[in-house]
C-alpha cells in the first residue's frame, strides 16, 4: 500500500534563518507530488506542484522554493524565512494514472517564524 | 483560471438533521471534483469525487454529492448529521488534462447536540 511521510511535524524557527520541510512517497512510483500552505486553519494555497524528477512548477511568487531530487522526494526549502511563511504545511501526492484521481495528504507539518 | 467557491465559512446543523455544505466551480473543460475533510492539526482526507457519469456521488461516512452543470455547483449532503461530522470541509477541483488541483476556502461544519 502508499504511504506518505512528511516531517517534522512542527517547527519553530527564527526570522531570517532556513528551512527544509520533507516528504517522501512509499508504495508508487511516478507519483505527481503537491506542497500546499494552509494559513490560519483554512484555505489550502498552493505553492508548487510536480509531475516528475526535477520538474517544479509554481504557483505563487514567494520566498520558499521546491524541489524534487528523487521520484519519491519532494523538498519545500527556503534561505531566509519570513514571519509571512508561518502556517500548515501540507504534501499531497497523486498517481499519475487516469483512473485514480484522489489526492493522498500528509499529515502536515506546522510552521512558526519568530 | 480554475477556480472554486465555498461561500459559506460556516455551517451550524443540529444532530439528526439534514446538511448541504455548498461548493461552486469554475473549470474549463470537463471538471473534475472532490471533497475532503480536515480533522483539527490534520491532514485532509479524500471523501469523495466526481469524475464522469451519475450526477450524484456517493462517498465516505455517508456523504453524498450532487454535480450541477447548469449551475456550476458540487454540494456535499448528508441525510443525517452526527457530531462526529463537525470537522472542516474541503472542494477541490481540476480540469482533466491538468495536473494542478485548486481548493475552495473551506466552510467549517458544526454539529450541534
């Protein structure tokens, strides 16, 4: 079966320093991976989607950045955090195949900037 | 653009009684659409979605929804709501083709003993 890891579950972080959020995808391969920010317990945002190794696309200008090094990897990073970047970290995935078009959540990771 | 609507923040229901949590979208082309439901400091999980065929979908814990093309609507209802409901809800959608899912707002469900 899938499984989808994300982690930490919580962050506190400085303004100013960087970040790294994970999530990796068990089970699947070629997965389409998803990050989303949910702020103040409502809205889902999303930030960058990608349907393949090194393929990023984004969504909103902003001060975070993805990755994708593996099939089953997908990196939120930043260099310097703003206290605008606090919020609900979301990773998503979805199979690439037509007739499954659910998406899988993470369990999200929670980000305060001080 | 995609894009889609919940324009109810909130719901409040009595236990017992019918709900509707209403949803529109904006899709070119042949929508594809969800609902999912977020438990507090949780992820979101799949509920139930539309893709082609019977208008009306039924999904987890007794949800249903009715697709509406002439009116551009997804409403999520259940014949009977139990606290255990009371949770955040979530419509997605897509067009087919493309890869990127937008989420409506969310509308908080309350269920009231």
């Amino acid at each position: 079966s899938q499984t989808i890891h994300q982690w930490p579950a919580t962050l506190v972080q400085p303004v100013g320093s960087p970040l790294s959020l994970e999530c990796t995808v068990e089970g699947t391969s070629n997965p389409n991976l998803y990050w989303y920010r949910q702020a103040a317990g409502r809205g889902l945002q999303l930030l960058f989607y990608s349907v393949g190794i090194g393929q990023i696309s984004s969504e909103v200008p902003q001060n975070l950045s993805a990755s994708r090094p593996q099939d089953r990897q997908f990196i939120l990073s930043s260099k310097k955090l703003l206290l605008s970047d606090s919020g609900f970290y979301l990773c998503a995935w979805r199979s690439y195949r037509a007739t499954n078009e659910k998406l899988f959540f993470g369990s999200g990771t929670q980000l305060s900037v001080l | 653009a995609q894009s889609v609507a919940q324009p109810e923040d909130q719901v409040n229901v009595a236990e017992g009684n019918p709900l509707t949590v209403k949803c529109t979208y904006s899709v070119s082309g042949n929508p594809y659409l969800f609902w999912y439901v977020q438990y507090p400091n949780r992820g979101l999980q799949f509920l139930l979605k539309y893709i082609t065929g019977d208008n009306l979908v039924k999904g987890s814990y007794g949800f249903e929804a009715e697709f509406n093309k002439s009116q551009t609507s997804f409403h999520l209802k259940k014949p009977s709501a139990l606290v255990s409901d009371s949770a955040l809800y979530f419509c997605a959608g897509r067009s087919g083709g493309y890869q990127k899912v937008t989420f409506g707002t969310g509308t908080k469900l309350q269920v009231i003993p």
